[in-house]
C-alpha cells in the first residue's frame, strides 16, 4: 500500500497562495512606490546607493580589522590587517566625496565595457568565417565600444540613466506582483 500524498493541481496551489494575496499586494505597492521615488529623484538614489556603499565598505573594514586582531597569531593576519585598512579607507574616501564616487564607479563600467568589446571582437576575429553568427558578435562589441565612449564622455548621464533604467524596473515589478495579487485573491475566492 502506498502512503503518498497525491500532488496537488495547479488550481489548488494557486487557492493555497491565494491566502498570502494581501503580501504580495503589499510588496507589489512597496516596489512600485520605490520605483516611483527612483523616477522622479534619480539624483537622491545614486547618492543612496553610494552612501550605502561608503557605509558597507566602513563595516566591513571594520570587521575585518577585529578578525585580524584576533587572528593575529595566525599566519595571514597581516593580509587581513591591510584589507581591513583599505576597506576603511575607501569608506571614509567614498562617504567624503559621493559625486567623484558616482563618477568613477561609472568609468569603471567604461573600462569593463572597454575590455567586454575587445574580448567579443577578438572573439569574433578569431572565429570568422568558422560560425554563421559572427556578425553578432562584431555588433555586441562595437555596441559595448559606443557605449564605452558615451560613459566616458559623460559620466554624469550614465549614471542617471542607470538610475533611469532601476525605476522603470522597479515600477514594473510593482505593477506586475500588485496584479499578481488580485489574480492570487480571486483564485481564493473561486
């Protein structure tokens, strides 16, 4: 005799989570509202996000101080000593300057967009005429070119327009999980 339980239907799971439809209402308006205050002050949440970066980096630095003072009879300590002063460093110079900060975090995706188009393009070279799709490549590399040469040129306008591009996201999972939840209270109700 078999004691499984059968599996339930898809209509019965969805019932089930139909019970949590007020949660899932409440982070939806949670996202949609982050995403809404991302949109309209983009500014103030780049300087959220470096402050919390500044703050982390101060933390950790922290932490990593007290675990080389504790690993201290260790071998490698030293290698913690050293992280821990540069972490701590590094928090102090982002939270004393947050806009050169938002600037080089966006030359720093320059440089990575820098070395993303050379590997595609190498790649690309590398395997011409082997693949049929090579021509894909070459316009992913020479997109992460252009969009190197925009970051560089203006820093200032990546950055916001990341933020841009986090707001939208934000509000759409808003809209997206708050309908989620109607659908998730009419499932409980049928």
């Amino acid at each position: 005799m078999s004691t499984e339980t059968p599996k339930p239907t898809a209509a019965q799971v969805t019932a089930e989570l139909g019970r949590s439809w007020g949660w899932v209402l409440a982070a939806g308006i949670a996202w949609f509202l982050a995403g809404v205050l991302t949109l309209v002050w983009p500014g103030v949440t780049i300087l959220a996000l470096v402050i919390i970066l500044g703050v982390f980096l101060l933390f950790a630095g922290a932490t990593e101080l007290g675990w080389s003072f504790a690993e201290r009879h260790h071998k490698g300590w030293g290698l913690l000593l050293f992280r821990g002063i540069v972490d701590v460093i590094a928090g102090v110079v982002v939270l004393a300057w947050p806009a050169a900060t938002a600037l080089v975090l966006a030359l720093i995706l320059a440089a990575w967009l820098l070395l993303y188009a050379a590997m595609t393009l190498w790649f690309a070279y590398q395997h011409r005429g082997e693949r049929p799709h090579t021509g894909h490549f070459v316009a992913k590399g020479v997109t992460a070119v252009a969009a190197a040469a925009i970051t560089v040129a203006w820093p200032g306008v990546t950055i916001l327009v990341i933020a841009l591009v986090i707001g939208i996201a934000l509000v759409l999972k808003g809209v997206i999980l708050t309908r989620l939840a109607f659908v998730l209270r009419r499932a409980r109700t049928a």
